[in-house]
C-alpha cells in the first residue's frame, strides 16, 4: 500500500475516467464497511449528473459526500427516516447544483440522526455510524456520516446541515473541519426543512482550505430560497488576518477534562501568537439550551406535518380510513426522538401557551442576537467549545437524550444568532480528536478561515487509522 497522496492529483486520479470510477466505488463499498458512514455509494451515477467534466477549477473531478437530507437527483433522500425509506429525490438542492456546475463528483448519501435531530447519528433509522478513529465510540451528529466519511479519507469533503450544531460537534469528533456559515449565507433550497430559522447547509473537510473554496462555491442568494442573500460587498477586505483580537469564556463551564484541557490549549496557542485574548461572560448562554429547543421543536411539528403518507414517502396499507391511515404512517414511519420532538413543538404553540413559551423563547433569542452583536464591537471573533464532553460510546446511553440536549448550547448559540461558526481539530482525548470552534460575524467566513489558516499552519487533517489508501499499482498520475 503506498502512502496516500493527498490533494487534487489524488482525488482526480481516483475519478478520472469510468474505469477509476468503478473502482472507487468498489474501494468506498470495502472501507464503509467498516465504519457505516454510508446510506447510499454510487458516483457513476453521481458523475453522470456532470453536465461538463472537462472543468480545470479547484473543485473539479473532486467527489464529495452529501448528507441524506439534502437533495441530489436520482439519489434517495430518507433523512435517515423510515417515512422516507427509498424515496428518490427528483431534483437536486442548489449547494450541489453549484458544485455539479464546477464539475465535482456526488459519491453517495451520507448516514444522519432522524432528519437530523439528534447528536450521535444514533438515531438513525438504518443503523448507527462508527467513529473511525475508534469504533466503539459515535461520530457525533446529526452529520456523523459525513464527518466520519472525510475523517476516514473517503471523500475531501462532505455537505451536512447545521441547526444546532450538526456540522460543528461530528466535525469536533471526527477530527475534521466543520462549516455552519451565516444564516442565508448558503441557500437552503433542497435542504430537508427541521427547523428552518435556524439551520444551514454546511461543510464538512480536509483542510481549511477545502473548506474555503466549497465555500466560495455553494454561497450566494438564490431565487428558490427566499431567506437567502449574497454577502455584502467587500467582505474579503473585512476579513481580519492575523494577529486578531479573541473573546474566551471566563468560565467555561461543564466541559470534561480533556476538553476543558484543549479549550485553555488553543487559548495559549493564540496568546503565543500574538492575538489579543479577552475573557468574556456570555451571560445569555444558560438560556440558549430551552430557546432553541423551544424554537426547534415548534418549527420541526410544523416542517413535519407534511409526512402524511399522501405525497411522500411510506404509506400505511390496508387501513379502514384517511385518518388512520395518516395516523399509522406517522407511528410507524417516524422514531421516537422524532414524536418526542413534534409532541414538544405542538404543546410549546397550543394557544394559550404560546406566550408562556414560544414568543417568549424568540424574545431571549432576541436578547442572545444583541448581547453577540455587542461583543463583536469588541472582539473579532470567539473560541468556544464544541461540546462539553470529548466523546461517548455507541450504543452506551453513557449520555441521555437530554444530556446530548444540554450539551448543545455551544454550538446552537451561533444557529439563534445566525452568525458563522468553523470547528477545527484542536486537541485529543487519548485516541479521539477534540474540536474547538471561532465564531465571527454575520458573512465573515473569511476571517474564520484565515484564522484557522493560521492556527493550522496551512495542513491539512490527520486521517483516522485505516482510512482509505489506494492499491498498490494505482498511478493517479498515470490516470490523468
Ligand atoms: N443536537 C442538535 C439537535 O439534536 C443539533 C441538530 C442539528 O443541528 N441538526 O437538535
């Protein structure tokens, strides 16, 4: 086995003509086996959605992965749902149509928590997702398929969705980069709505610099998404590169040791440096946790209301009535996570509790976007951590459902202020990867990824312990 080469000459030599492409898939199908990162491999049927493949951009002949909830032509779409269960897409979200347009490859659909509720990827209809760095442990999620497939080195990249954090935390766990940009930055058209106020199509990488130019190629506003806008004007020149001024928790509360251990390391690194550190107080952060489980759920029983049996998806047979049969489509079709979270969302807007707990959740939302924006008149960004705890066992209950949900306010913060956050590999716990996460103003990506940049020194990812190496006798050069 030679040492994998990576960079654009791998990736194109692995997808360079029908033959490579073959192959590929057949090394994909060996690797996931193993970890289970995959719902779906196909990428001839992928590579057939390219309407040009003689592109010579960064991004071309490079396969990426896409997260069972956003939408790629003739792929299925589950949302890692029962309901949904070989449901095919008949059209693509436009984050991929504009990677298609720079001639990179969809490989397949990537595993996910229930239509991305959860942080393990356990919730899963079809089964559970290994954290290859140990596979005992969970990738994290709701993304942990396409986090596991990057840091496994079976694709550069991978498009997940973010509401709360389901890029950042698997990318956390998994050793890679993770993209929750700002709010409308990506459109969502495609994007399988849970919670539409809050989330975004995000990235999963390599390196900072993948993460960077897929970025640059998904952005932009786009006439099916109504909530999405181009970034304004001159935001590269705002983009602030080292050395930068950075606001840490005073008291970062609750993290394990090990995490707490890589929170003051990435602190130190910074001061060593030279950036400015400003310790801050969030006071707003113990709230973050109810609001956005408030907002969350309300939208989710909404969003889900379409699962009826009647134009998607699964259909009960044989009932006596309309009502019955919508009724048992949904108790079977949808998992317990998903019911609890719809049975939330409907009781948080039943009239006469609405004031008591949705409005006044988006009135704190409210307080949270101001005390960020008047922090960011003071610091250029801010180093949080990802999740409290560095890792937990699959299939442990080692964390609750509703530890998993306190352990979010981390990450959901940047989702209620609909700012940019990037979670990049800062540390390890023994053999798993730890994640720290900067989070910057709305549409200055660019100062995330310069920092992280600088903070990476320009390398790329350590791949997982038997991720993906190309046979022997393979000349991607050869092949190009
Ligand atoms: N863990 C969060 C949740 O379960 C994150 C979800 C997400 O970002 N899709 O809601």
């Amino acid at each position: 086995m030679n040492k994998p080469e990576r960079g654009i000459q791998f990736w194109r030599g692995l997808t360079a003509g029908a033959e490579q492409l073959q192959q590929y898939k057949e090394l994909l199908e060996v690797y996931d086996s193993r970890i289970g990162s995959f719902l779906e491999i196909d990428p001839v049927k992928g590579a057939a959605l390219i309407q040009d493949r003689r592109g010579s951009g960064p991004l071309a002949g490079v396969p990426f992965g896409v997260k069972d909830n956003i939408a790629v032509k003739n792929f299925q779409l589950s949302c890692g749902s029962k309901i949904l269960e070989n449901f095919i897409s008949p059209y693509t979200a436009t984050a991929v149509q504009k990677l298609l347009a720079a001639g990179s490859i969809p490989v397949g659909k990537l595993n996910l928590d229930e239509f991305g509720m959860g942080s393990s990827t356990e919730n899963s209809a079809f089964h559970p997702t290994a954290n290859p760095w140990d596979h005992a442990y969970v990738p994290g999620g709701s993304s942990g398929g396409s986090a596991a497939a990057v840091a496994a080195g079976l694709v550069p990249f991978a498009l997940g969705s973010d509401t709360g954090g389901s890029v950042r935390q698997p990318a956390a766990f998994c050793g890679t980069y993770g993209l929750k940009p700002t709010y409308g930055a990506v459109s969502r058209f495609g994007l399988t709505a849970y919670a539409s106020s809050l989330e975004c199509v995000g990235i999963l990488a390599d390196s900072v610099h993948t993460t960077r130019e897929v970025f640059r190629t998904i952005m932009g506003a786009d006439p099916l998404d109504q909530t999405s806008t181009a970034a304004p004007e001159g935001q590269a020149d705002t983009a602030k590169s080292s050395p930068c001024t950075i606001g840490v928790l005073k008291q970062p509360e609750g993290l394990d040791a090990a995490t707490e251990a890589v929170y003051l390391a990435s602190i130190e690194r910074m001061k060593d440096l030279g950036w400015t550190i400003v310790p801050i107080d969030l006071s707003t952060l113990e709230y973050v946790v109810p609001v956005y489980y408030t907002i969350a759920t309300a939208e989710a029983s909404a969003n889900l209301a379409r699962y009826t049996g009647i134009r998607y998806g699964v259909r009960e047979q044989g009932t006596a009535n309309h009502e019955e049969m919508v009724r048992l489509t949904r108790e079977h079709g949808f998992g317990n996570e998903v019911k609890l979270r719809i049975l939330l969302g409907t009781y948080v807007l039943r009239s006469g509790f609405q004031d008591q707990y949705y409005v006044r959740a988006q009135k704190i939302r409210t307080l949270i976007l101001r005390e960020i924006t008047e922090l960011f008149t003071r610091v250029d960004m801010m180093l949080m951590p990802v999740f409290p705890v560095s890792g937990f066992r699959l299939g442990s209950k080692q964390m609750t459902p509703f530890q998993q949900k306190m352990a979010d306010k981390f990450t959901a913060t940047a989702n209620l202020a609909g700012i940019p956050s990037l979670s990049f590999p800062a540390g390890k716990a023994g053999q798993l990867p730890v994640g720290m996460q900067l989070m910057a103003p709305v549409f200055h990506e660019e100062r995330l990824f310069n920092a992280a940049e600088v903070l990476s020194g320009g390398r790329p990812i350590e791949l997982a312990p038997g991720s993906l190496v190309l046979p022997d006798g393979y000349d991607a050069k050869a092949v190009r």
